[in-house]
C-alpha cells in the first residue's frame, strides 16, 4: 500500500488555463486560453488577440 501513498515529490502536469479577458468592443467577459492568441467575443463577434502577441 505504500506505493498508493504521494510524497509530494511528483509533479503535475497543468495544462491550458482559461484567462478572463474583457472584450474591447463591447465590454463582454470572454476567456482566452492560455496557449491561445486569439479569440471571439461570444457576445459581438469582435477578434481580441493576447495583448503580448499585438505588435503596432
């Protein structure tokens, strides 16, 4: 039974996150995951890309 025990030495894999953005349009709350670059206002339509990855 010894096996079935965690010593807190394991690591875990976390994956993808949602990250709540707020939609620049029209000011709906969307998520975007954390691997993402891009997605789409659920309540406009409107693109919102990461800011990160926005180059002017």
């Amino acid at each position: 039974m010894k096996d079935d025990i965690c010593d807190g030495n394991d690591a875990i894999a976390i994956g993808e996150v949602p990250e709540t953005l707020t939609c620049p349009k029209c000011g709906g709350e969307i998520g975007l995951w954390t691997e993402s670059i891009l997605t789409v206002c659920w309540f406009c339509g409107f693109h919102v890309f990461k800011k990160e990855t926005i180059i002017n």
